[in-house]
C-alpha cells in the first residue's frame, strides 16, 4: 500500500522515482535506491528529525538478484514517528556507512557485517563484533546451516575437534 | 592479560615508542572473568594512571545465535527463546516478541490479556530494577543494599511462580493472549506485594540517597548529555536521567498502557546519580500501574483465536517496547511460512552499552565500574 | 635492665648489614637492590636501638623504611625493568674504585690502632629514659635555627617536586 | 622453681618483663599475646560474617558446627590443604616473603601494646613511635606483593595501597602528636611517648584523652579514627583490594595459606591500631568512669563486669541451644551448642574468684574497647560505599591534614596556657547565658 504524506511528498520531490513510499500495518516505510544511500539518511537526519537511529541490520534473500536488503530503523522525537529506510544491495556490493551521521551505527553496522559479509565504506572499523575475529563465514545468511561453524578455528583456537 | 594486544588496535598502542621511564600508559584488561562486569563482558582499558584515555568493549562471548534459531523454529516454538536473552526482565523480552507477531497477525489480545500482561511486565520490571540496583550498589562497595533487593526481588518471584511455574524465565505469554488464567488469590498476592515493597522502596533510597559516599561516587560521573543520547540511540532510564523525557509506554502505548495514569520520571544531569534517582522513581511508578491494573482489571477471555498454525501474510514487521533497559525492539519478516523468515532483535543493552567508551573517557577506573552498573547491561542480550 | 647478649646481636646486625649493603649493589633486578637497602636500614636502625638511641632508630624505620624506601620501590615498581636488567651494571672505573676502598681500609685501621688516642672517651652512661627528651629539648633550643632551615629546605623540596611532576598546571 | 622463672614474680615490681630483663616471661608474654591476638583473629573472622550476615537479612555461616561455629576451623583446614600456587612469571623470592613481611610488622606491633599497667611484653621510651614506625613497615609487604605477583590488578592494587597508607600516616602521625602533647600536662611536666606513660598520664590528669581540651580531643580521636580504618584497608577505604575493581587487589594472585596469612595481617593489623587508638585516647586498661563513679562500691560493680560478660554469653548460648530443632539429626550440633555455653559459663564462674578476678580487669576492659572497635569496623563494611581513589586522597589531604594541623596547633598553644582554655571557656559560657 502506498504512503503518502508531506514527508513523502519532499523526499519524492528531491530524489524522485528512486524513493517508493509504502505502508504495511499501519508501519511506514521507504524502498530506496541504493545510489541515494548516504544523502536521503543525512537528510532524514537534518531535515526531517530523525535524529535517533533504532537500528542498522539486513535481510539475506539469496534467490534475488541483488541479495540483501539492508534497513535502517528510524525514529523522530518531534514527531513521534518511526520509518524504516530500505535498500537492496548485490553480494559483494559496499554501502556507505552512516556511523558519521548517527554514531550508533558503528556497532549495529558492524554486526550486520559479522552476520551478513555487507561491507560499509567508511566505517571507522569494520570487524567481527560478536564472533570472534578471524572466524568464517556470516551465520545468518540463509546459505549458512544452523549447525555449521568454522571447525577450523574452533580446531585451533578452542583445541577441540568441534564445538558441537 | 598478555593476548590483549590483538585487539587494541584502534587505541595506538606502539611499544616502540616507550621510553625507559615512560610510566605513564597501561593497557588493563578487565574481564571477561571480572566481578563487575556483570556477566562476560571484556573491557580493554587504556590508562594514564587510574585516568582512562580511551576503552574498548570485546562482546559475543555469550552468542547464542538467537536470530538464527529463530529462522527454524515456528512462530510458537521461538517463544520460549527470547525469555534467555534478558534473563533478568525475561516477561519483557516475551511481551515484545509476543505482541510484534500479533501485529503480523493482525490480532489483538483480549483485554484482560493485557492486564495481566501489564501487571506482570511492570512486576518485572521492579525485579530487574532491583537487580539492577543491588548490583550497582555492591559494584560502588555499599554490600548491604544488594540483599535488600535480592529478599523484596523473590516476592515478586513467587508470584511468577505461582502464575506461570517458573521464576525466571517464565514465558508467561503466547501469541494471542495467555496461556493461563490468574490464579486464585493473584489479585490479593499482588496488592499485598504492593503494599509491601513500597516502604522497601523507602529503604534503599534510606541507605543509598543521601549517603555521602555515595553521591560523591556518582554525582558527575558518567555523564553524557542528552544529545549524545540520542545519537548513540541510547535509550530507557540513561536517556531520560540526561533530560528526554521519552518513554514507548507514553509515547507509542502498546499493551494496556494508554489506560494508566503514571509519571515519566527525568533526571537532569545524566549522570549516574541521576539514573539511579531515574530508576528508582520509575520502580514506584511501576507500583502505581501494578495497582491501577489489578483495581481495573477486566473480566472475560486471556485468548485471542489464533490457529494452532499460525502463517502471518508475507511482509514485515517493527515493534518495540519499552523494556526495563531500554527500547526492546522486534522485527520480522513473514515469507508466509510458519517460521518466520528473519527476526532481528533490537536489544537495548546492546545499543546502550556502545555508549561506555564515550561515558568513561577521562573518568576513573572505578567510574567505568560506576558506569557498567548504571548501564544495567545483561550480556545475555547483548551478545544474544 | 641488663642489655641481652650484646656483642651477639651487635655482630648479627652489623654482618648483616654488610651482607644486605653488597647485596644491593651486586643485584641486577633494581627492586632486589632496594629490598637489600631496606634490610641495611632495618639492621642500622637496631645498631642504633643497641647506642641507646631508640628516638633516632624509630625515625629511622619510620622516614628512610616507611617513607623514603616505600616510595623508591613505588618508582622503581613503575619502570620499565626487563630494559634497565639489560644495562651494564657496573662502570668499569676498577682503579678510582680500588683506590678509594684501599684509602678506606687504612682509615678503619688508623682508626682501630690509634682511636683511642685520637677521640676523648666519652663518659659511659645509659640514657636510655631520658634520651627522646633530649634530642626534643636540643632541637628546640640549641639547634632552633639549623632546624628551621632544614624545614625551609624541605618546603623548598615539597615545591619543587609539585612544580616538577604536575604537567598542567 | 629456677631463678629465672621466679624471680620476676617474686619482686612483685610494677614493670613489663621486657623492661625487667626476664627473657623468659618476655618469651611467655609473647606467645600469648601472639597466641590471643591469632585466636581474636579466628574469632573474629566467624563474628565477622555472622554480624554481617545479621545485618543484611541472612544468617551467615550455619553449616559447620551449631551456628557455624567451627567454620573458622573448616576454613583454616581448606586454606592450609589448598594448592599454594605462585603464577608463572612471579618473582618467587619476593613472592613468598611478601606475606610474611606483613605479618612480622604487624605482629611486631603487639610488643608495646599495653593491656594492663604490667600486661606488656615491654614498654619502650619510644613507644608509640615504635608502633607508628613498624606498622608503616606493613605498606612494604603489600608493594612487594603487588610487585612480584606479575600481573596487572596486583599492581594497581599494591600502587593504591602504598599512596593511601603514605598519605594517611601524615594525618595519623599529626592526631598521634596532639595526643602525645596531653601527656605533657601532668605533674613532673614532661611528656611521654611510653604507651604504658600514656594512659598513666590520663589516669593522672583524671581524664580520658578524648574528653581533653573539649573538642580538641575528639577531633584527634576522629582523624585518627579515620586514618585508622584507610591504614587497615578496610571499607569504606577498601580500595586496594576493591572487589568489583580489582578483583582483590595485591594479593589477587595469591592462595591458600599464604592469602590467609594476608587476611591474618589485616585483621591482625586492624585491633593493632585499634588498641592504638584506645591506649592514646580511651584510657587504655581503664574502665569506664573512674571518677565520675568512683569509690569501692563502684569498684566492686565494675569488677564483676568480665564474670557477667561471660555469663550472658553463655545465657544466650543456652537459649539458643533450646531453640536447636529437636531432631535426632540436630543432636550432635545442641551438644556441642551445650558445651559452648558451658565454657563460657565456666569461664565466667573462674573471673569471679578473687585471685583471678582482681587481676583481669585491665585486661577484660583493653578488649572490651577492642571489640567496640571491630564492631565498629564490622558496621562500617555493611553501611558504606567504597571511596574513589581520587575521593580518598582528598579526604586525607585536603580535610584530614589540615584538621591535623589545627588541632595540633591549638592543642599546643592551649597546653601551653591552660587558663587560655578556661579564658574561652568561661567566655563561650557567658555568652550562651546571655
């Protein structure tokens, strides 16, 4: 179901066809062009106050050409209202990070990179968070099984033959 | 101690560069065995002194992978599974997750479902706070506060026992409503807890308020001020002790809340005495629902008709709540199966957590202590 | 009161003392060296308990152990040892070294063969009850000014140290 | 009997054996002042926790004996059979000589303490400088320990130790002063440093220290009571062994019997400077009140107060054996709870004869002060926050120390001119009248 609103109406506005407004239960969100990424948030931010970023993460959808889309949760306290900004990205395709624009960002980022492998440009540091470093592999993406891991660093690290 | 190297990089640690009498820095590494660390958190300090230049946070050591748990079980069977992410306020963690698939559903709980899940959320709400504050209090030195809380914290223990069979992770709630029926004599426990615990309430602030030590060891430690809130996402009582007087419950009600009449407490200073003034308000604020809920409660069903196979229509779904640490946040994305096809968890401890190296820096080691136990971080959550 | 087994312990406190005195220039590891020199103070201050002096070896235990030693070692502690262990120890001047242990040596001797010749003995006495007293009474009297001066002298120190360590003033 | 052993009783001379020359009852004295001071120690580990524990709504040790009254035992069995580890990397010398050091200052402490006008091993001239010089010898074992355990934690926690002991005996050392100047107000007009010469010169001025010069004397009493509770590490000015900060601070890396003789140091050190304290400013072995309640009929009250300690703690022993579950399972436990009320009730009837009776009250009164003391030390840890480093350096400095001056200041110049004293006196009294 479309969104329409003033908010809509700017956005559409300043980026035209590449923003696509849409409402589900109520809960509004954006379907964006992945080249519009870093400004349409620096403006969400600037112009529309929504200074407080919920969240950063990712959905893995492995049939579709571009394979991921990447989210991010958005909350203005002037206005009471919530939007979720969503992009599609490729395997392998980088993103720009928006830690320069909310710094909360750093380690939500950084998690939806030990999770998924998206690479943000222009994070400060961009490493595993809740793996340990030089593990394999990102668990949550749907080619990941729920009983695999890396038993090459559980062999080395942990001396075991398997964490299972 | 030694293997902490690997992973300071970012705090440019050259050794080449010390001189023969350069005394002045020192990598300390705190946990991930550490008493005040609340669990396993690994803290990397970098010290002038007992001065901190800078911190790094090393986390993951409690992953579970809960999200991806959850992408194979069905909607019901991943119920259970948040209760073990913030085992301390678990009824929050279940209120959450449950009323997020509700509104995939597109269901509503009945009303005396919401009460009951209201009472219970605030009851733990009180209990986590209590934790919180016994902790925080043992972490600043002060012993005693710690089984004050532990003896009111079990009260409300029993009474989750009594509803649900079990204390701590109860799973108390399913999608739809509840399982159980309030037991005979719930009413009369929970107003005799209230009546109970608020002089308790008295008690600790009795011990901890005014008490020199203890304002001297909180007051202007930790600050950050309300805009670094906002753009560390900081959320719950660390936000509004800087001034925000932002709460979901107020905000965006869900649940039973819009019916209730209660305070969002401020502190104004953001810094650790003010949360702890935060809290405790907010746990007599808690006191206030609890009993505007069990007066009002309304008869009638705990059971919304769900079937048995529950297959949301294919989209996706944000909800939040506001748990006792913060905004506690689902969101899920239906494929029309009956497992969901991602659940991303927001946990507020997490977020929040990101905050410490800003709130610690040109602070003492005994303030990042401070500062840990006034994030009220459960690393169950954090790490998921 | 009888003194117990004099010439036993005077022979205890000073061997050791000799013993701890090599000990601390011998030791490679700086914080061995000063544990040596607290165990040389520590066994002065009882050759002095043994002079009947017990003000002067209480103050000796108090400022050079309890305070001057506690803080050499709170330094030392802080510096970086494995570096300083791999200095060269010694400076290598064998001859000035030599010479003055040998000028020394004939000191004592001189000393053993003619000291009676050469100090008046002084009056044997057991002071013991009256001895804190004295030294109180010779401080604030006799010795006002030398005293004032060392306590300006101190001051002067105390500053200078604060000057010194505080970067930012 | 041999002369050697004889001949300090029989002269029956008003000195401490160390003072009289008698190497053997200094050798006796000894063993039981080190003897006692060790089972006060063991004593007070099971008070400790059973008050705490009282005091935070639980009950404390109740497993090990009828209340857990054999737990000291049990923990001494587990610390001795426990592996006594030194970590890789440790200097071991140093690491093993640290505990004892601790132990040798504070032990050597109790040779001056007077528990009675003869109960001392001996007094010296320098008394009390002899106890303020080797107690600070206690600050060397703590640095070394944190030095040569190799480990971070040890070291913060011996660097914090070593700053606070140092900064806090300036403060202690100034209280001490204004004391010792006190003593200079009897008779003969001369001083004393003597702890036995001490508390003679409160007895002689009619007055406890802390009571002189009012408030003078309390101010005293206060800084040094304060400085006391830092000098011992314990809360609120636990920090070098801070808990949540520094797991245990210096002796993080020890166990077994080396960390017990850690944890024997401490409290060792804690009635050491307690008996400081009552020596300087509570009159010592004196009970209370000599001259407000005074003459025989109050001498003899007082008299039967150590009998009548001892009976009402085998009173409340035997109410609490009445209150054991009867249950054959508890039968072993109301026994031994039986007996424990038993001694004391003999010990208790033994104070009451006359021989005995006479003899024990210096010493009945110096420990009666004492456990006030470490009840007082017990309260402390259950009430307070713990210090921040910086926190505690401005107590010590910025309000102690110049407190000490003061103080020190004002009691010279009023013993100096003592009708100064009455001149302010008599003015403030005036002036409230008006």
């Amino acid at each position: 179901m479309a969104w329409e609103s003033a908010l809509v109406a700017r956005l559409k506005g300043q980026f035209g066809s590449g923003v696509e407004a849409l409402t589900y239960l109520g809960q509004n969100y954006m379907q964006v062009d992945r080249s519009l990424i870093p400004n349409i948030l620096q403006i969400l931010r600037d112009e529309e106050q929504f200074d407080y970023c919920v969240d950063v993460t990712a959905v893995h959808y492995p049939k579709r050409e571009r394979q991921f889309d990447v989210l991010w949760i958005l909350y203005s306290f002037a206005a009471n209202e919530r939007v979720r900004v969503k992009t599609q990205i490729a395997e392998g395709e980088h993103i720009p990070s928006a830690v320069s624009i909310w710094p909360t960002a750093n380690w939500l980022e950084r998690e939806a990179y030990d999770m998924f492998g998206i690479q943000f440009d222009g994070h400060p540091e961009l490493k595993r968070i809740l793996l340990p470093d030089g593990w394999k592999g990102h668990p949550l993406r749907k080619d990941y099984g729920i009983i695999e891991q890396d038993s090459e660093w559980v062999q080395i690290n942990l001396g075991i033959e398997s964490g299972q | 101690m030694t293997d902490s190297t690997s992973s300071v990089s970012h705090l440019d640690l050259d050794e080449s560069k010390k001189t023969f009498l350069d005394a002045n820095e020192l990598i300390l590494n705190m946990g991930p065995q550490h008493p005040a660390t609340h669990g396993v958190l690994r803290v990397i300090l970098r010290l002038d002194g007992e001065k901190v230049l800078g911190l790094e946070c090393v986390i993951g050591y409690l992953h579970r992978g809960v999200e991806k748990i959850a992408e194979h079980r069905t909607y019901t069977m991943f119920n259970p599974y948040v209760d073990r992410m913030d085992y301390v306020a678990a009824v929050s963690n279940g209120l959450g997750y449950c009323e997020a698939v509700e509104k995939l559903l597109n269901i509503e709980a009945p009303p005396r479902a919401d009460y009951i899940r209201v009472i219970l959320t605030e009851l733990n709400r009180l209990a986590s706070h209590q934790l919180w504050l016994g902790t925080h209090a043992l972490d600043i030195g002060a012993m005693t506060p710690l089984f004050y809380t532990f003896r009111d914290r079990e009260e409300i223990l029993k009474i989750f026992e009594r509803y649900c069979g079990a204390r701590l992770t109860t799973h108390a709630f399913r999608i739809g409503g509840c399982q159980y029926e309030t037991y005979e004599g719930f009413e009369k426990d929970v107003k005799k807890f209230v009546a109970f615990v608020a002089p308790k309430i008295d008690e600790y602030e009795e011990l901890l308020t005014t008490n020199r030590i203890w304002v001297e060891r909180t007051k202007n430690v930790g600050t950050i001020s309300a805009k670094d809130c906002i753009a560390y996402g900081v959320t719950g009582p660390v936000l509004r002790a800087s001034g925000v007087k932002w709460d979901i419950r107020k905000a965006q009600p869900y649940a039973a809340y819009g019916k209730f009449d209660f305070e969002v407490p401020t502190g104004q200073n953001g810094d650790t005495y003010d949360r702890y003034l935060v809290r405790m308000a907010e746990m007599r604020q808690s006191l206030r629902i609890i009993q505007q809920a069990i007066d009002g409660i309304p008869e009638g069903p705990i059971m919304a008709k769900v079937s048995k196979v529950m297959k949301p229509p294919v989209g996706e779904i944000y909800h939040s709540i506001e748990a006792p640490k913060g905004e506690l946040g689902y969101f899920i994305v239906s494929d029309g199966s009956t497992q969901p096809y991602r659940v991303r968890v927001r946990p507020p401890s997490f977020v929040n957590l990101q905050a410490l190296d800003l709130m610690c820096r040109g602070q003492l080691v005994a303030d990042v202590i401070a500062v840990i136990g006034t994030l009220d971080i459960v690393l169950g959550e954090v790490d998921r | 009161m009888e003194p117990v087994a004099t010439t036993f312990f005077f022979y205890l406190l000073s061997g050791l003392a000799i013993l701890s005195g090599v000990l601390v220039i011998t030791r490679k590891n700086p914080v061995h060296s000063a544990l040596a020199l607290i165990l040389t103070l520590l066994c002065l201050a009882g050759l002095y308990l043994m002079l009947y002096a017990p003000f002067v070896a209480g103050v000796q235990i108090i400022l050079y152990v309890g305070g001057i030693m506690v803080l050499f070692l709170f330094v030392i502690m802080l510096v970086n040892l494995e570096r300083s262990q791999k200095e060269k120890q010694f400076n290598q001047q064998w001859v000035p070294g030599i010479l003055a242990a040998v000028a020394l040596g004939a000191l004592f001797v001189t000393i053993y063969i003619k000291g009676d010749a050469l100090f008046v003995r002084p009056e044997m006495r057991f002071p013991e009850a009256e001895n804190t007293q004295q030294v109180g009474q010779m401080l604030y009297s006799n010795y006002m000014f030398p005293f004032e001066i060392a306590s300006l002298l101190l001051l002067v120190a105390i500053i200078g140290a604060v000057v010194m360590a505080k970067k930012r003033i | 009997m041999p002369s050697f052993i004889t001949s300090y009783l029989d002269k029956n001379i008003h000195v401490t054996p160390g003072q009289y020359g008698s190497p053997f009852w200094a050798l006796v004295y000894i063993l039981v002042v080190f003897g006692g001071v060790s089972l006060a120690v063991v004593c007070m580990n099971w008070l400790e926790r059973k008050i705490l524990a009282h005091m935070q709504i639980r009950l404390g040790p109740m497993r090990v004996g009828p209340h857990g009254l054999l737990q000291p035992i049990a923990d001494a069995i587990k610390l001795i059979l426990k592996e006594d580890i030194i970590p890789e990397g440790a200097d071991r010398f140093v690491f093993w000589i640290a505990p004892m050091i601790i132990l040798l200052a504070v032990f050597s402490v109790y040779t001056v303490v007077p528990f009675g006008p003869t109960h001392a091993i001996t007094d010296m001239n320098i008394g009390i400088l002899f106890m303020l010089g080797v107690s600070s010898l206690g600050v060397l074992g703590i640095v070394m320990a944190g030095w040569a355990s190799n480990s971070h934690y040890p070291l913060i926690g011996a660097l914090r130790s070593s700053a606070q002991m140092v900064s806090y005996e300036v403060a202690m050392g100034l209280a001490v002063i204004s004391a010792v100047v006190m003593t200079s107000l009897n008779a003969e007009g001369t001083g004393t440093l003597s702890m036995i010469g001490i508390v003679q010169a409160q007895y002689a001025q009619h007055v406890w220290f802390i009571f002189k010069f009012f408030p003078l004397g309390l101010i005293a009493f206060f800084i040094f009571a304060v400085a006391m509770v830092a000098e011992t590490n314990r809360a609120p000015f636990d920090l070098p062994e801070a808990e949540s900060e520094l797991t245990a601070g210096f002796h993080t890396e020890y166990s077994g019997l080396r960390w017990s003789l850690f944890m024997l140091g401490e409290y060792a050190a804690m009635i050491a400077v307690s008996s400081i304290a009552i020596t300087l400013w509570l009159g010592g072995w004196m009970r209370p009140f000599p001259n407000l309640l005074s003459g025989p009929t109050w001498d003899l009250a007082f008299s039967f107060f150590p009998a009548l300690t001892f009976f009402a703690l085998a009173g409340m022993t035997f109410y609490s054996t009445m209150r054991m579950p009867r249950h054959s399972y508890f039968r072993v436990q109301t026994i031994g709870l039986g007996a424990f009320g038993a001694v004391f009730a003999v010990i208790g009837l033994i104070l009451l004869l006359p021989g005995v009776n006479g003899r024990v009250q210096d010493i009945y009164w110096f420990i009666f002060k004492i456990a006030v003391f470490m009840y007082l030390y017990i309260w402390y840890r259950g009430t307070f926050p713990r210090y921040r480093f910086d926190q505690l350096m401005k107590v010590g400095w910025k309000i102690l120390l110049p407190m000490g001056i003061g103080v020190l200041m004002l009691t010279g110049i009023v013993a100096l001119r003592t009708e100064l004293w009455d001149f302010m006196h008599e003015a403030l009294r005036r002036l409230v009248h008006v």
